[in-house]
C-alpha cells in the first residue's frame, strides 16, 4: 500500500503462524479491521489508528502489543473472541457502541458524543478513563474495573450501569454531570 492509504484488514486463516501487523506505522491507516472466525492471534507491531471498526470474530485474539491504541468507530466482540495484552484502547469517536463480550486492560472514553456499552459484561483489568468533553456514556451494563475509573472531562453524563464493580478508586475531576 502507499504511505497515508486507508486500508479495510481482513485476518483469516487458522493454525500457525499467527498474524503481525508490523512495519513502519505512517505507512498505513486502517479504516477497519475484522479478525475472521478462527483466525488464531493478531498481534499489533506498533499502535494502530483505526477510522472505523474493530470486529473480533469467534476463536480470534487481538494482541494489542502494548500500544495506544485509538478506534473511531465501533467494537464488536464475540463470545469466544478476545483482546489480551497490557495495551490502551482509546474510544475518541462520536455515537460509538461496544457489543458482545468485551475486556481491556485499559480502557479509554475521549473526544465527544455517545459511547454506548452493550456487552452483557465489560471488564477492565486496569483503568477506566473518561476524559471527552461533553460526553454520554449509556450502559446498563455490568462493568467489572480492576483499577481506577477516572472522570476528567468537562460535561461527562455517565448513566449508571446495572453494577459497576471496582476493585480500587472512583476518582471524579472536572464538571461531569
């Protein structure tokens, strides 16, 4: 692809070698990226910058590498797909939604409008960041939080979620509502 081409990611296949999204990251911007049924494990060489959707089909893995990662659309998980790794997701769209199963390590609400958690069970093995700026976030949701659940942005509504279990501290800055 040529440098700054806005590419759709289909991962298929299963049995070795995994998948690896490496090379020089200017290189390519992802538009969307669909891990297929039983695609074994898809590792991120450096953080990615995707413009539209994350898909996490059945039996896949998304290792996120360690990175920062930021997703502009939206994540749909399946319930034998997952995410591992010690990485930062960071939701910076508008009217975004996270469905199916979900889990992060940390998690992050940015940029502005509805983020939408349908999911059934969220869980976040670290922190949980709200930092947008006249944000919404709906869920009705259980939402299990291993560390802290940050509030820092300006007009933040957080419509409760059928329990939020945190293991450590709810730290609220700024004007949320």
């Amino acid at each position: 692809t040529a440098a700054g081409q806005v590419c759709n990611a289909v991962f298929t296949g299963a049995g070795s070698p995994d998948h690896a999204i490496n090379g020089a990251p200017a290189a390519v911007q992802f538009n969307n990226i669909t891990l297929a049924a039983s695609s074994n494990t898809t590792t991120a060489g450096y953080a990615l910058d995707i413009q539209g959707n994350v898909v996490l089909s059945a039996a896949s893995a998304f290792d996120g590498g360690g990175f920062t990662h930021t997703v502009a659309g939206n994540w749909t998980g399946n319930a034998t797909g997952s995410h591992i790794s010690n990485d930062r997701i960071i939701f910076d769209g508008t009217a975004q939604t996270i469905a199916g199963p979900a889990g992060f390590y940390d998690l992050e609400f940015a940029g502005s409008g509805t983020k939408t958690i349908n999911t059934g069970t969220i869980t976040v093995g670290n922190d949980l960041s709200v930092s947008g700026n006249n944000l919404t976030i709906t869920s009705n949701q259980v939402m299990n939080i291993t560390g802290r659940y940050l509030v820092s942005g300006s007009s933040a509504i957080i419509t409760p979620s059928a329990a939020i279990n945190i293991t450590t501290n709810f730290e609220v800055s700024g004007t949320p509502t």
